[in-house]
C-alpha cells in the first residue's frame, strides 16, 4: 500500500482496517492467479505442439495480468462503484474475447478447457466484485454457454455455473466482510468522538456552573458598589472588597478548572478512562491497588493525559495501567513510528509534577510498544512537605 506521495506503507504503519483490505485484495488476488496457473501448467506441458503451448500460457498470462489489474482499480475504488475503471475493463474484455476465439476455432481438447477456465475465473472475479445481482447471473451464464462450447456436454455446462457460483461467492464474501470491518471502525470512531463531545459538554457546564454564578456575583455588587459610590455612602468600599473576594475565589475554581477540569480523584478518573477506552474499542488492564493516596491527584493527571494521547496517536489495542515500587506506568501496544515523546501536553504535564517530586517520560517500550511512566517518590508530594521537613 502506498500513500498519496508515493512511499510504501510497512504492514506495522497499517491500522486494522487497513490490513484486513491489504489481506482481502492479496487473497483475492493469489486466487486468480492460483486458479489460472494450474490450469495452464496442468496442460501446456502435456501437449505435443509446442506453439500452441507456448501461445496458451502466453495469452493466459496476459488475461490473468489484465484480470488482476481490473480487480485492483475496482477494489481500489471499494466501497464506490461509479464511474468504472473502463481503462482497465476494457483491455481485459477485448483480450478475453480474442483468447476464447482462437481457443474455440483452433484448439480443442484439455487446450481448449484450459483456456476457458482462465477467461471465466479473470472475468468473474474481476467483473464479479461490481454489485448487482444482473451482472452475476449474466456472469454465471457466460461460463455456462463457454463451458458448455468448450465440452460439449450437458454436465460441462453446469460445471461451469458452479465454477462461476463459487468465484463469485469467494469476491463478493471477501469484500463483503471488508466492508462489514470498515462500518465497524467508522462507528467505533464516531462512538469515540462522541465520548469526547459529550467530554467537552461536561467541561462547559462545569465552566458554566462554576464561573456563571461567580461572575454573576460579581457583576452585581460591582454595581451596587459603584451606586453607592456615587451617593458617597462608604458602604462602597465594603462591596468592592466582597467583590474582591469573590474575584479571587473564582480566579482559585478557575485554576482548579484549567488544572483538571474539577477536583480530581483518581477512582473516578480510571472508571473514566477505562470508558472512554473502551468506547474506542480499547481493552484495559489495572493494576494500581498500592497507589498512595497522598498521589491519587497527581496520578489522575498521568492517566488523563495518557489516556488523550492513546487516543490521538496510537492504533492501541490494549492500554496497562500499572502502579509498583512508586512508579506509574501506562503502557499500550499501538504506538505508531516516528511518534515524539515531547508533545505540548506531556510536557506541561512534567512541568506540573516537577514541582511535587515527580517525574515523568514517554518512551518506546519494546517493539509497537509505547508507556508514559511516572516516578512519584516518597509516600506523597513535595506540597505536603512543612517547612520542618517533615510530610503533613
């Protein structure tokens, strides 16, 4: 697979749904060319005339290539079916037509059956992945009657409908289970990016219930205050002060806001995390029962930020979140190549725990492995530390 500037994708830089399309094309494609193949070289070394042997594999190749190049362009196109690849389409039509006609005017016997199953198998996997229930009978019908030319029997005719049955069957399941594993990763998707809309819901109305009623407050004794400045009542500078106040308890809300969205608690931030994973089709692993409470706030703002950053740059299919020996480690197994362990949230995170004690790196982990570990030393922060020295 190749991306739009040209560079080959490695099967690790692929996500899931990429790789089971990768795999449903591949297969599709090894079938024809499997079908074809044996076929050919079932009876081109049997025969005695060594033209009319090299001319069979020759054309045969050909209508295979042609076949395979037609499937591509319209698997490429997958799920969409107009316009049609006409520019592959048509060289495998005319080729089909001009190798089934020397094949039934000039040839006969096991050559002639040979060359009938490569034009039938090219033409029902390439034609057959196009939707439309016309196209496949018209399809298993055309086997039929070549099969039946090529034979000559009545049982040679319905060979060649089950031959074209199950052609069919294979393509159209095989995209058909393609486009089942597409629908379920647009869903789980638009599940995640609900769970992160209803996140900023909650966020705004806690913004809302917050600041709302703080500034409200303000508002109105600002202009109480200002009233009775004007009248010279010296109750003026009591109202400014309780504006003060208020002020400044709505600035400490505000920067318990920004720091964590509301107070943190670290139970309800797992149960959190562990939702919004598996919203994303993300399993998840806890083992964080010997976590210090004095770090319940600290290791809260760890796993948020790790948890975001699972879901922005990682393909993950199993997030660990572990806690041993005073060290916090979250860890997921989708890490993508060339990933940088210094993004602008990481970084402030570090900035917030270094003043507490703590430290924090993000770091391959082994293989498609990646973990943001947290050190928090001690039995709790620096901030719980008095000025003797001694933890509070």
């Amino acid at each position: 697979m190749r991306t739009r500037l040209g560079r080959r994708r490695r099967w690790s830089d692929l996500n899931g749904v990429e790789r089971v399309g990768l795999y449903t094309r591949q297969s599709l494609y090894l079938v024809l060319c499997g079908i074809n193949g044996y076929a050919l070289m079932n009876v081109a070394p049997a025969l005695d005339d060594r033209g009319q042997a090299a001319a069979l594999v020759g054309g045969g190749a050909a209508v295979t290539a042609l076949g395979v190049a037609a499937a591509m362009s319209v698997l490429r196109r997958f799920p969409a079916v107009r316009p049609l690849p006409w520019r592959r389409l048509a060289p495998l039509l005319a080729a089909c037509g001009a190798y089934v006609a020397i094949a039934v005017t000039a040839w006969a016997g096991d050559a002639r059956g040979a060359a009938v199953t490569v034009v039938v198998a090219s033409l029902t996997l390439a034609l057959g992945l196009l939707p439309g229930r016309r196209l496949a009978f018209a399809l298993m019908a055309l086997a039929g009657l070549l099969f039946g030319i090529s034979g000559g029997e009545a049982s040679d005719v319905a060979a060649g409908l089950l031959f074209a049955g199950a052609l069919l069957f294979t393509g159209r399941a095989s995209i058909w289970i393609l486009g089942i594993v597409t629908d379920l990763d647009a869903a789980r998707q638009a599940q995640a990016q609900l769970a992160v809309a209803e996140e900023r819901l909650r966020f705004s109305r806690d913004v809302h219930d917050v600041l709302g009623r703080r500034l409200s407050t303000i508002a109105v004794q600002a202009e109480l205050a200002a009233t009775l400045a004007k009248r010279g009542d010296e109750r003026a500078a009591d109202r400014m002060l309780e504006v003060r106040s208020v002020a400044h308890e709505a600035l400490r809300e505000a920067r318990e806001l920004a720091r964590g969205y509301r107070s943190t608690d670290f139970p309800t931030e797992l149960e959190g995390a562990r939702s919004l994973l598996r919203s994303a089709g993300i399993d998840v692993r806890l083992s964080v029962d010997a976590m210090p409470r004095a770090w319940h706030e600290a290791a809260a703002w760890v796993v948020r930020e790790s948890v975001t950053n699972v879901l922005r740059h990682s393909n993950a299919h199993l997030v660990d979140i572990e806690y041993a020996d005073g060290q916090l480690r979250v860890g997921n197994d989708g890490a993508r190549p060339g990933g940088s362990p210094d993004g602008s949230g990481l970084r402030g995170l570090r900035e917030r725990l270094s003043p507490l004690g703590a430290s924090l790196v993000a770091q391959p982990d082994g293989g498609d492995r990646w973990a943001v570990v947290a050190q928090f030393p001690g039995t709790g922060p620096l901030s719980a530390t008095d000025k003797t020295g001694l933890r509070t």
